[in-house]
C-alpha cells in the first residue's frame, strides 16, 4: 500500500501548485507596480503642497513671532497652488460643481489676501481655508 503523502505524483502536483502560486504572486505585484508608475503624480503633489502651505500658515503665526511677510507668501502660494487645481484634474475640470468648489477656494483666499492682518487673525483664516478644502473633498476625494 502505498502512503498518499509519499505519492511522487502528489509531491509533483504540490510543488507545481506552490511554484504557480509564487510566480503567480510575483507576476501580481511586478502588474501592480506598473500600474501605479502610470498614475499621474502631480493632482495628489498639489494637494500635498497645499495641505503643507496652509500647515505651515496655520501654526507660523500662531507662534508669538509672527512675520506679516511670511504669513501674507503662504496664502499667495496657496492662491497660485490654488489656481492650478482643475489643470491638475483633467478629468474633473469641466465638472461644474468641482469647478464650483475650486472657485470658492480661491475666492476665499482673495478676501483674505485682500485683508490686511494675516497674523492675528490665523486660526480663523486656517479654519475659512479648511472649510473650502473640505467642501470639494467631501464629494470629490
Ligand atoms: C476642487 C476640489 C478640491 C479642492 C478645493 C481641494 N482639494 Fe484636496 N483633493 C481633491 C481631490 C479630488 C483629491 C483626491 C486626489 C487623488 O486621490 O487622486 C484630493 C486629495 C487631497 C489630499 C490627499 C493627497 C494624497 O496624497 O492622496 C490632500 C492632503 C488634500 N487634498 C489637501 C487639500 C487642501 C489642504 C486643500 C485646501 C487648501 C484642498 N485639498 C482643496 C480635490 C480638492
């Protein structure tokens, strides 16, 4: 009698299905990388350029040194990061709410660029900015 474990036929047939079962896994993760080389960078950049800006804006002037300068150079990055939104996303840009909530984030940058005081005012401008971000991510992200 012979034991099923020590079958050759069945030691053939496991190590052929684990052989498949890595190649298979390998082949899997090398499709995987390729793909994501294909995306395209930079919507997912500018967001995260924004998101380091307004970082950046929200905790300067919270400081005690606040520098009016330096406050006034993030939101106008912002402002022109801002502007670059819809060229970043092709294929939302002729969406009219996306357009939409793009627009109002650069409305909301203006009225803040055209006030004067950045520095004392920050956490509430932070907060208005914030408030623009979320308003496109809540139905686009
Ligand atoms: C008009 C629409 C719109 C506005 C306004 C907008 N975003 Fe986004 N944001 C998106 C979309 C769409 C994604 C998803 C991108 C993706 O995953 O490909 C996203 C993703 C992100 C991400 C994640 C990026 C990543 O690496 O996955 C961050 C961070 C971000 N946004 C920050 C911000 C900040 C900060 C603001 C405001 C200053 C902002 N966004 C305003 C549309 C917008």
């Amino acid at each position: 009698m012979r034991q099923p474990s020590s079958s050759p036929s069945l030691m053939r047939y496991l190590s052929v299905l684990v052989a498949g079962v890595i190649l298979g896994t390998l082949a899997t993760l090398v499709l995987v990388r390729a793909l994501q080389a294909r995306v395209d960078p930079f919507p997912r950049a500018l967001m995260q350029v924004m998101e380091r800006q307004l970082q950046q804006f929200g905790q300067g002037p919270a400081a005690d040194r606040c520098d009016p300068a330096d406050a006034i150079s993030r939101l106008q990055s912002l402002r022109v990061l801002a502007g670059g939104i819809e060229t970043a996303f092709p294929g939302l840009a002729s969406d009219r709410r996306f357009a939409a909530q793009a627009s109002r984030l650069r409305a909301t940058l203006d009225a803040e660029l055209a006030s004067p005081s950045a520095c004392g005012q920050a956490p509430r401008i932070a907060d208005d900015i914030q408030a623009a971000c979320r308003g496109c991510h809540q139905d686009f992200r």
